[in-house]
C-alpha cells in the first residue's frame, strides 16, 4: 500500500516536472520571437524619415514629394544598436585640444538629414540633445534616447558627455567605438544613436 502511493507519488512528480519543462520552453522561445520580431520592428523604424528640430530653430521644411533623403558622409551608412558584438563600449577618448579661441562662438550644425542647415549656438552652460521635447536639440529618431548626450564649455573647450544613451555617441568615423566624453575640435562631425540619418558638425566662428 504504502509502496502504491510512493510509486504514484513519484510518477506524478515527474508528469509535473516534465509539464514544467515544456511550458518553460515554450515561454522562453515565444520570448525570443518577440525580441526578434522587436529588434526588426526598430530596424525599419529607423529606415523610415523622420523631422523634428529643437526649440532654437525653426521647424524643417517639408521635402518635396519624391525628392531623395538627404546625402550622409561616406562612412555614415551604418546602424547601431547598443549590445551588438562589434560595438566597444563606450569610454573616455583622450585628445589633446587647445582652449577656445577668445570672442569665437562655438555651434553644432546639423550637416546632414531632416535638420540640414540647423545651427544651435552652444552656451557656457551647454544644451542637450535628445528625442524628449524639452531638449535645446531634438532628434526624432528611434535610436536616439530621451536624453541622450551634452555638449558645454568646460575649462575653456566644448565638451560632449553621452548620457548613457542606449545607441551610443560617435565622432567621425569611428563607427565602432561609441564615446563617453571627448574634447571637440573644430569640424568634428557628430552622430548620435549611430551613423547615418541626422549628422552634426562642431564649428566655431
């Protein structure tokens, strides 16, 4: 008697455990899908044109329809999204920079994409960029956080911070190395998110 209900015990235990393990495969595989079918779904979100400008410039005009999305640097055809093996992590890049030169105004000028020809004078108290609305410049871009980096006037240069952005910040061409802060230069040219869409120039008059 005692040996039935240990012998029926015991098989139930393991119907149970092997219920178990089927729901927790199934779980874990409908849970990869959706990542999956997410990761694309934020793929072609960033393929699609986007507008926005930040509250010191004026609103893009609409382009005419047909008219080609426009032209990026040569080196900013790729997309990034933070996680992905290529990509180092972010880090401090160490350049040597001369002060700002006295009575030049330092900007970021949007160089290419929907905010072409935007200029943003940049302050000694500095401006954000970001996709939230209250930003001084606003990306509408899916790759791009809500507050995403810095650019200000420390000890006399102009700083860029990323502010722990999900897609990163990159300078130049290296598309593989986001940066945590780096010193600017007069020309550096800007991405945040990743390469391509809207580009931004560092420039002082």
């Amino acid at each position: 008697m005692v040996k039935d209900y240990v012998f029926w015990g015991l098989f139930a235990l393991v119907v149970i455990g092997i219920g178990v393990s089927q729901w927790d495969r199934r779980r874990r595989s409908l849970k990869a899908k959706e990542l999956e079918e997410a990761y694309r779904a934020g793929l072609a979100a960033a393929a699609q044109p986007r507008s926005g400008a930040g509250p010191a410039a004026k609103p893009p005009a609409a382009p005419a329809a047909g008219a080609p999305e426009a032209a990026f640097d040569a080196n900013a055809t790729r997309v990034h999204f933070r996680g992905s093996a290529e990509i180092a992590p972010a880090a401090p890049l160490h350049r040597d920079a001369a002060p700002l030169p006295p009575r030049k105004a330092a900007r970021l000028v949007c160089v290419g994409g929907s905010q072409k020809d935007h200029s943003f004078p940049i302050t000694a108290a500095g401006i954000t960029i970001g996709r939230e609305p209250k930003n001084d410049v606003v990306i509408a871009d899916p790759r791009v956080s809500y507050h995403h980096a810095w650019i200000g006037i420390v000890d006399q240069k102009a700083v860029l911070r990323d502010l722990g952005s999900t897609n990163g910040t990159f300078l130049n061409a290296q598309i593989d190395a986001p940066v945590s802060e780096v010193v600017l230069s007069p020309g550096d040219t800007i991405f945040f998110g990743g390469h391509g869409r809207d580009q931004f120039r560092f420039v002082l008059d």
